[in-house]
C-alpha cells in the first residue's frame, strides 16, 4: 500500500498559490550529516528558516530522521548537533568491528540504541503533531509493498498521524544488515531507501494526487549525501557475490538517487528540479563511518557554489501555514453548544 490511508474519500480541493516548494533528502547513514549542515549554511547565509521556504518535506532512511527533525520544530543545526550524537553513540568504532566480525550472521548495530538517542530528540511527539507536511518512506517485508508514512495533510490520510516519530524514523532507517526491521503498527518495515533513496518522484506525486498541485508550479530542492565517484573495476563486469559485496549496496543508492533525479526533472521540468550534492573519492565515508571535519568542509563548498541557485529559485517563496486537522495531531476545538 503507498501510504496509510482511506481509499474512500474526496478529491483533492482546487490547489490555491503560484507555487509548491518541496524539501528532498537522500539516504545515507551517517553521511546525513551533509544534508543538515547544507541546510544550516543556507540559514546563516540568508538569515531565514528553510522550513518557511516548503510546503512538503521528504527523506528516506537518515533524510527521513533530518526531515522529521525540521517537522519536530528543530533547527538544521540543532539537528547536524544531535546527528553527530547519534553517529557517536550508534556506530561506535568498538561496534564497527564487531560488525565486520558478525555482518553474515546479524545486523551490525543495535535497533535499541538507535531508539534511545531518537528518543532523546523527539520524545514522545507523534507523527501528526509536526509543523509541516512530511512524507516518510519504508518497506514492508512482509507484504512486499511500499509503505510511506504521511503527515494527515488531506482528509483521506487517517491512520499515521498517531504514531510516534521515533518508530516512523527507525522504519525509514532499518538498513538491512545495519539494523533489524522496525515493527511499527503492525508491520515489519525496513528502510526506505531499498526502493526510493531519493524519494523525490514520491513528494511529487503526493502533491498532484492528494493536495491538487499542477505540476507546473511545483519546484524542488533536493540534497544528497555525498556521493562517490562512480568508477568501478572491470573486474565487476564479471565478478561474483563476493566482489560484489563491498560495491553492490553505493551501486544502489546512487542508482536510485540518479534515476529518481532524471524521473522527477521529466515530470516538472529541468529548471524546477535543484539537486545539491558532492561527489566524493570513493571509500572515504560509509553509512556507518564519517569525518565531521570533513563533511563540514564539502557542506561549506557545496552551499557557497550553489547557495546563489538556492537564493533564486526558493526563497522568495513562503509556504502556507500547515497544522493538522483537529483529532488527529491539531487541537480539538470544545463544542460549546454541549458544553452549555
């Protein structure tokens, strides 16, 4: 199912605005940690909010945890501060080597430790209680189907919205052979970026099918987590699993990221499509392993070269206030009438 929510319902109301801004963010571990800081150069250079600037925000996997941040009312820098916690106390180097040792036999990292440091940043806040619209993908293993996690920003989206956000970013986040698989309301999930690392194609669907968006007026910044250069050895073209092994899961990613760019550039147009990343030497970070300083220093390059780009095309836009509905994360209004 994409999605939890009533298949009966109205269609969406004629969109009102010139305009449809969406914040996109890329999976990748630890390297998430670019996209944070991306957005915290962008907030001190010009010195306003980047939530203000969208009207949807979507991440998969560590993008998700950075967009259900935004959500949450955090700013990207109280966000890039809590990643590097997370990053210190989840992938510890004590654990990486247990994780080389035992990979073949059980995920490399504990799902409860996870939990406790997302817990320290979000508490006990649900998934309906957040400031912006949000889309959050994962994977159901047992069903086999897509299953997105959405904020209940139209009347047909009626179940997620009472979930916490710790689980919703533990199920984006489950990393096969990282973490086990996050059972959240029922189902077995794992993390979105098996099918959307990019899940740009997804934002725009949800805001022509379910807000009534043209997607002529749609635009979208989306950011990713450094990728490597793409130059493989020969000895792939033929290669088994085992040489396979090292490469097969960057090859994904940045497959999914690639083509998902060129998907949604068709669907809104080239000019409408910004994607910030850097392209890095290959090895020199891992979803469990990152350089702060380092990162820091492409975050710096990246948002100085194309900070004018992001300027331009997406600040001199305000997204609508968004709160959701009364029962379902908003505020019950009392009924006076029966009060009296």
């Amino acid at each position: 199912m994409i999605g939890r929510y009533s298949s009966k319902g109205p269609t969406p109301q004629p969109f009102e605005g010139d305009r449809f801004q969406i914040l996109s963010l890329d999976g990748g571990g630890a390297k998430a940690l670019f996209s944070a800081s991306i957005l915290a150069r962008f907030e001190e250079d010009h010195g306003v909010r980047v939530v203000d600037r969208f009207d949807l925000i979507t991440g998969t996997s560590a993008g998700g945890i950075v967009a259900l941040g935004l959500g949450a009312g955090l700013s990207p820098a109280e966000i890039a501060d809590h990643y590097l916690e997370l990053v210190a106390k989840v992938f510890r180097r004590s654990k990486q080597r247990k994780w080389r040792l035992g990979r073949l036999a059980r995920p490399g990292y504990s799902g409860d430790a996870l939990r406790e440091v997302l817990t320290e940043v979000f508490g006990d806040r649900l998934l309906g209680e957040s400031r912006k619209r949000l889309l959050v993908p994962s994977w159901d293993v047992q069903s086999g189907e897509v299953h997105i996690f959405k904020t209940p920003h139209s009347d047909r989206l009626t179940r997620d919205w009472n979930l916490k956000m710790v689980d919703v970013a533990l199920a984006t986040s489950a990393a096969p052979a990282y973490f086990p698989a996050a059972t959240v309301d029922s189902a077995r999930l794992i993390d979105g970026g098996v099918f959307a690392n990019n899940p740009s194609v997804f934002a725009i669907g949800e805001a022509k099918s379910m807000l009534g968006v043209p997607l002529d007026v749609v635009r979208v910044l989306n950011i990713g987590t450094m990728s490597p250069f793409t130059d493989h050895s020969d000895r792939l073209d033929n290669a088994g699993l085992g040489r396979w092994a090292s490469a097969a899961v960057p090859t994904i990613l940045t497959a999914s990221s690639t083509s998902s760019t060129g998907l949604a550039q068709h669907l809104i147009g080239f000019d409408n499509f910004v994607r910030m990343d850097a392209a890095v030497p290959p090895g020199l970070f891992a979803l469990d392993r990152i350089d702060a300083a380092k990162v820091a220093g492409y975050a710096a390059s990246v948002s100085r070269n194309l900070g004018p780009e992001y300027a331009a095309k997406f600040i001199d836009h305000t997204a609508a206030p968004y709160s959701p509905p009364p029962g379902r994360g908003g505020t019950v209004t009392p009924n006076t009438e029966e009060q009296n």
